[in-house]
C-alpha cells in the first residue's frame, strides 16, 4: 500500500510501534527458518559465544542499511548480543524476506522498517526512520550495504552548509535519478524542521562497515576527494568476503534465482556474462556447470584472460545479441544492456543483474519507449512486448535478481560475509578513542581473514596441517599466522 506523499519523512517514529514490516503473522515462521539458519552461520555463532558475555558493543546504536533476509537476521541478533541498540532497513526494493523482518522485530532485537516490494519513495522513508531513534538522534555506527545510508547523511550535511552559507534549498526537480529526487526531498524537508540533523548526526557517527563493492567504489571516492566524514571499513574486500559471498555465493544464487523466475532449462543454452570480477567468475561457473555454453564480456584485459584459461569464450556483448538465450550483467558499471542492445535479443531472451545497482540493465528506455508493452508474468518477472510480437523476459526489474527472484545468497556462505562485518564494527568501536582509524577506509587485518575462515572449517569437516617452529621460521610467518602478507591475492 503505498504511503502518501504528504508522509513526514522525518518524523520521529511512533515508540509504540517503533516498526514497519509488511505481516507480523510471518513471525513463527520466520522464526524456525532463523533456527535453521543459525546452525549454518558458525562464524556469527561463535562471535556471540566469544564476546556475548562482555557485551562489547553494550549500548551502542547501529543502523544497518542491509537485504533484510533470514540470514541478515542471524547477523542482527548477533550485533544485539552483543549489547547494541539496532535499527534496520534494506538495501533494496525486492530484497526483504518478510518472515525475516517479522521474526526480528517479534523478539525485539532491533526496530525493522523493510518490506518486499517498497516503492522508491518508501525505500528512503524506511532508510530515514532507521537512521533516526525515537528520541531523534542518529546512529554511533552504521552497517552498510550499497552505499545509501553513507550516501544520505554525506549529502545532508554538504546541503546544510549550503543552506547556512547562502540560504540554498535542495530542489528535486533539478535531477532526473528518481532515487535522488528521494534524497533531496528528504534534506528539503529537514532543513525546514532542523537545519543541522545530518551534520549532527555525521559528528556522532565512529564509523561504517561496507558490504559491497559498489559501496565500498563510493567510500574511496569520498576519501580520495577529502569529503569522508568517519571511518570505513571495507568488509567486501576481505577475502573471505569477496572470494566466497562474491564468488560462491553468486554460484548457488544465480541459477536458482533464474530457475524460480523462469522454470527455464540452463542446459543447452547460451548463457552471455557480462563481467568477470569475482561476481561474474562465480555466475559464468554456475552457467557452464548447468550446461550453458556461456560467453564473458570483459573490459579488463587480466580478467578477460582468466576467462580464457577457464575456458570461457571472451566477446563483446554486441557480438552475441543475436543469439543469446540469458544475459547476466554483473560488473557494478551502469548501462551495461541498453534498449538498443534488447531489441536485436531472441524471443524471449531473459535478462538479469546480480551487480548492486539498477543502472546495469535500461529499464527505463523499455518504459519510455513507444510501442513496447509491459506484461507482469509474477512478481519481479516481466516480459517488455516489441510491435513485431518478440519480447525479452526481464527479471526484478534489473534489480538484484538472486535476491528479488529468489532467497539470497544461502547462509553458510553469508556467515562469512557477516562475521566480517561484525569484526568490523568491534574493530570500530574498540578503537574509538585512539587513533588507529582516521576519515579514509581500511581493511580489516590478515589475522581476522583468518580467524573468520577458521570459524567455518570445522562446519565442512576441515582439519588444518600444522607448521612446525621451524617450518614457520624459514617462511617467516607464526606458527599461528597470518601465513600470507597483507598484499597477496587469494
């Protein structure tokens, strides 16, 4: 049901019903898919089971900005044993699992405002009341996913010195991003109640912790232009993030993303990459080991080698328009599959991202232009219509499709991914009053690589070789690492 426009995108939420999720009835159920899911997240399971007791982030507010799924469950219920006050929205239109939001806000672990199928307008409303606690201050830290939460307090408090030195308003009719008209009507309408909130919040916020490539390329930008506010830590280019969640996560989700979409058999056809980072290495594998003889598109000249030595035919994608059946863009770019490039693909040719943003696929030129009709098969599936009759099959409207098709990336895999982020945000808050961390983005260290990947071993039933004193002498490493310098790459 979509909100009015005349909603207060800044009012402090009601504490009486500090939440907005789609059906609380989904609780229960949400609740015993969590059970399940905690048994497959040992890294989360044994960080609460390691600092539950201290309760090292006791008090703490932590805004996430983050797909709210079953799996990003485990890792909120981690961060609140260990003793932060949470508030959570997602990252994405299509994302939510709403038996998730429902199980979590239940056992009142932290205030969710998230629902599958949110309109842009309620996507940024939900961000503005995560970030905003009912006696209306901001978050000490922040869990982010993309970008947006970053994103929003960044522009307000560069809005609001605006508006002190001159008087300047946002004004959102001066952009065409649809999603940015969001922002800038939400620090308009700030600026009229308290012309500070973001500067202020910005000025009591220690740090991020960022999730994905796409946020973690924003957060260099800020640093390398001197406008980055707190610290950062990139979470996606840990290894046991970005080789496992980017590679092996996107192996298990691609597939089963187009499979619930399109009951469509992958064996047999050609499957077309666009990109071969570790998302597109992960995708290309899943494609080829389903039957698909499977094409890389490639700008970097070392991946595009690496396709090779995989086996992999490495074309432009105007190359294989004509003949492709599934096209996957994956790079984190924008315009990557235009109209143009639609119009010469087979009938029924399926096209999908599983790169962050929306701006891979051209959705809007298929809305705009003249002639072409939209038919909704299911919810996130959709075939655009040509006037000769042939259409394309579009899935989660070039959103996220493993996501807005399907359940994610599966738990284990994520259990790595988010016992980086809460590494991170101890990291954070551990040293808030010393000055390892200034305004640039870090990295979280070898030796927490390696404590997180030892975490799971023992779940698939891994047993590590022991160096000897000497062994370890003569490549000059610790018996108990860190094995690898900082530099190398896995």
């Amino acid at each position: 049901k979509k909100f009015s426009r005349v909603i207060a995108y800044l009012e402090p939420p009601d504490t009486m019903a500090d939440y907005k999720v789609k059906d609380m009835s989904l609780a229960e159920f949400g609740r015993k898919e969590l059970d399940i899911a905690e048994i497959e997240m040992p890294g989360l399971m044994n960080t609460r089971s390691e600092f539950g007791a201290s309760k090292p982030l006791k008090g703490v507010k932590i805004m996430g900005s983050l797909h709210m799924t079953i799996q990003t469950a485990v890792l909120i219920e981690t961060l609140f044993e260990l003793g932060a006050d949470i508030r959570w929205c997602s990252c994405n239109i299509f994302s939510t699992q709403d038996h998730a939001a429902a199980a979590v806000v239940a056992k009142k672990t932290s205030a969710v405002f998230a629902w599958k199928g949110e309109t842009l307008e309620e996507y940024w409303w939900c961000t503005v009341q995560a970030l905003t606690w009912p006696d209306g201050t901001g978050p000490q830290m922040i869990v982010d996913d993309g970008g947006d939460a970053t994103l929003l307090i960044h522009e307000g408090k560069k809005r609001e010195a605006a508006f002190a030195a001159n008087g300047e308003i946002p004004d959102p009719a001066s952009t065409d991003n649809e999603e940015f008209k969001c922002v800038l009507t939400i620090i308009r309408d700030s600026l009229k109640t308290d012309p500070l909130k973001w500067t202020n919040m910005a000025n009591n916020i220690q740090g991020v912790s960022e999730e994905t490539t796409t946020g973690v390329h924003r957060l260099y930008e800020m640093e390398k232009a001197g406008t980055l506010l707190f610290t950062a830590i990139n979470v996606n280019d840990s290894c046991t993030k970005s080789k496992f969640d980017n590679l092996y996560g996107c192996k298990h989700s691609l597939p089963d993303g187009i499979m619930r979409a399109t009951d469509v058999m992958i064996a047999g056809k050609t499957a077309v990459i666009c990109g071969y980072g570790d998302v597109g290495k992960g995708c290309a594998a899943a494609m080829k080991a389903a039957g698909a003889r499977t094409i890389v598109n490639e700008i970097d000249p070392i991946c595009a080698l690496q396709a090779t030595m995989e086996g992999f035919e490495v074309k432009p994608l105007a190359d294989c328009l004509s003949y492709g059946d599934i096209f996957i863009t994956t790079t984190g770019n924008k315009d990557i599959i235009m109209y143009e490039s639609m119009k010469q693909m087979k009938n029924n040719a399926i096209v999908g991202n599983i790169g962050h943003f929306d701006n891979e696929i051209d959705l809007a030129g298929l809305l705009k232009t003249a002639g072409v009709t939209r038919q909704n098969i299911k919810p996130q599936v959709d075939r655009f219509i040509g006037a000769n009759g042939k259409g394309i099959i579009l899935l989660a409207e070039g959103r996220l499709l493993n996501l807005g098709c399907a359940t994610g990336h599966p738990s284990f895999v994520m259990s790595c991914s988010f016992t980086n982020q809460a590494m991170a945000q101890l990291e954070i808050w551990a040293n808030k009053d010393t000055d390892k961390f200034g305004k640039k983005v870090y990295i979280l260290p070898k030796r927490l690589d390696e404590k997180v990947a030892r975490l799971h071993l023992a779940h698939c039933g891994a047993k590590l070789t022991v160096l000897s004193k000497e062994q370890a002498d003569y490549i000059g490493v610790a018996v108990d690492g860190p094995y690898k310098p900082e530099q190398y790459r896995y």
